[in-house]
C-alpha cells in the first residue's frame, strides 16, 4: 500500500513542477454514480433523453476502455490569459485560449510533457480531450478538486476558468483531494436571471439545444429559430454569461499573458471583418481554433455575424454593417444568401 501512495505522491508533486493546479486519482468505479445525475436532468428537460442519452456511456469508463484500473484527473488555469472586451464580448473565453490542438500553448505542451512521464513509469494510458475519455466536470469533483456549481460549471479556487482533462491507467491508484470551496448559495440565482436563451433554468439545469455556445457552434442549418437569434445577441461563437455574472468568479480572470497566435487572428474576429472574408479564408485562419464548426459548414460563421449585425443595428454601424450584409447576397450558400434578404427587407433597404 505504502508503494502505491509513493507512486501518487510522485506524480502529483510531478505534475505540480508541470504547471498542472490540481491532480487527483479516483477509481474508474467512482464515476458509476454519474449515469444517475444525468438522468435526474434529463428528466428536468422536454426531450431530455434525445439531449443527453449519449453522453451516458461516460458513466462506465471500465466498458469502453476494459484495461482502466484508475483515472488521473488533472485541472489547469487558463485565466491568465490577455482578452480584450471586444473578444470577450463575442466569443467565449475558453474557445479564445482552447489549447487542445495548439501545440504552441503552454497547457498543451505541459498536458504532453506529463503524459510522457506517465509513460516513463512504465503506466499504459488513454486520453482524448476531444470529447474524452469521462464527463471530465464529475470526474473532478470525484478526485476532490473542487465543486460543479449552479451554472453547472466546475470551479476551484480560482474559479470557473480552468481545463480539465483525464487518463485511465492500467494501475491501481486514488488519490482524492481537498478543497476549501463553499457551496453557492440558495438565494443566489444570477447566473439563471442573466441566461440569454434561458437555457439555464434552474440550478444544475440546463438545456443544450437552446445554450448560446452550443447554437453558435452548431453545424445544424435548423439548429435555432427567429427568438433564439435575438436573444444570442453579440455573440459569434460562444458565451461567458453565466460566468461572468458568478460572484464566485469576481476578479478571478487576469489579463496578463498573451495566448499563441491569438493576435495573428484577431485582426479576423469582428462581424463585419468575417462577412468580408472568403470561405477559403475562414478555413485557413478561423477553423484550426474554433473547430467545432466543421469545413463543411462554415456558412454557420456568416450566419453568426449578421445574425450580430441584426441584433445591434443601430446608426452607427448601418453603413459598416449593411454594405457587408449586401455583400452575402450574392453567397454561395442558400441559406446565408436567404438571412441576407431578411435582414436587408427588415430594415427597408431591399
């Protein structure tokens, strides 16, 4: 037993010198209990089972990966990152600084470098942080790292702006953390008040077909209709609503750090600016960070913008944003071409 706790210690003191925040071990059986808070929410939610049936097979780690013996739950901070308010008033934060395939970013190279270590121990792994290998949030709560608040967030210490990512292994280890969270409070509800779709309807609650960084990242042409649109907003892909609303976040983020190739893209990122870029240009420059919008439907981004463009159009901007919207037009996709003509009629100008 004393080998085995040795063999913990050396790998959270290891994966500490890495940068990682927090680690933890837990028995692939600890995440059993999961399939049981997933169906307490899809019983809270119309179609609740067509929403979150599939992610069930996350419960049974031991069924999709027989050999699993343990899982290594690692959290890293990513809210030290510089955002300006105008990205962070259209995009979501994590998307901004996701490092999962940019082998440039630090967390990527740190998540590598313990990887390789693991290995060098001679302990088999398996990961796969897109969509991975376990619901990653439980199986954090689970090591102890911290706690899954109201917006269904995970937080530490410092907060809602973390990654997290997991490893089965083929040893038999647990190591569970500590913590000094509290938990949030009954009468605070200022992350469901502030939900632009109202997907967050109640604590713990929340409905993926209607959450704005779902709709915004959707490769769905009937993903969302006419008062969805609305209520996104300014947001082009993603939202930090909830958590920026969250007193528990209150003063966590600090602009300090300048993310890989963040600033060669920026230059790309306004509504305006995507209207006026060609779908090869969308390709090369927005899709290698914001993946989750395919090749074959970055119509979505055209889309985004002017569904922006619509729901902020006010003097100063009507010449800026109408000339690009007559632009889309003449797109090559019917259904960009068909947003076109609405927007244009709705404001007399067709």
């Amino acid at each position: 037993m004393e080998k085995n706790l040795l063999i913990e210690e050396e790998i959270q003191q290891k994966a500490y010198a890495l940068g990682i925040e927090k680690l933890g071990i837990i028995k692939p059986e600890a995440m059993l209990d999961y399939a049981d808070r997933l169906r307490e929410r899809m019983e809270r939610l119309p179609n609740g089972e067509a929403i979150y049936g599939r992610f069930i097979r996350f419960a049974d780690v031991q069924k999709n990966i027989p050999w699993t013996k343990s899982i290594i739950v690692a959290v890293f901070h990513y809210g030290h990152y510089n955002i300006t308010k105008e990205m962070g008033d259209r995009y979501g934060k994590s998307y901004l600084v996701d490092s999962r395939f940019n082998e440039d970013s630090p967390e990527r190279q740190m998540l590598i470098a313990f990887e390789d270590y693991l290995h060098s121990l001679g302990i088999k792994t398996a990961s796969n942080e897109h969509p991975g290998i376990t619901a990653m949030r439980w199986a954090a709560y689970k090591a102890g790292l911290g706690i899954i608040r109201r917006n269904n967030f995970f937080y530490t210490e410092k907060g809602s702006w973390v990654g997290i990512t997991a490893w089965a292994t083929d040893k038999e280890m647990e190591l569970i953390g500590k913590h000094s969270l509290e938990e949030c409070s009954v009468n605070c509800n200022k992350c469901i008040k502030a939900c632009p779709t109202k997907s967050l309807s109640s604590p713990y609650t929340m409905n993926m077909i209607t959450c704005v960084s779902r709709l915004s990242t959707s490769n769905d042409m009937d993903s969302y209709n006419d008062e969805t649109n609305r209520q996104m907003g300014g947001w082009v892909y993603g939202c930090n609503v909830c958590q920026e609303v969250c007193p528990r976040n209150k003063n966590k983020w600090e602009n300090k750090d300048i993310f890989p190739g963040l600033i060669d893209i920026q230059q790309f990122l306004s509504p305006a600016q995507i209207m006026n870029l060609s779908y090869e240009e969308i390709e090369k420059y927005l899709t290698p960070k914001f993946f989750y919008i395919n090749k074959e439907s970055l119509w979505r981004w055209k889309l985004n913008a002017m569904n922006v463009m619509i729901n902020e159009y006010i003097e100063e901007h009507k010449k800026e944003y109408m000339a690009s919207i007559q632009l889309a037009l003449e797109d090559k996709y019917e259904i960009v071409r068909e947003k076109a003509r609405w927007a244009l009629n709705k404001f007399g100008l067709l």
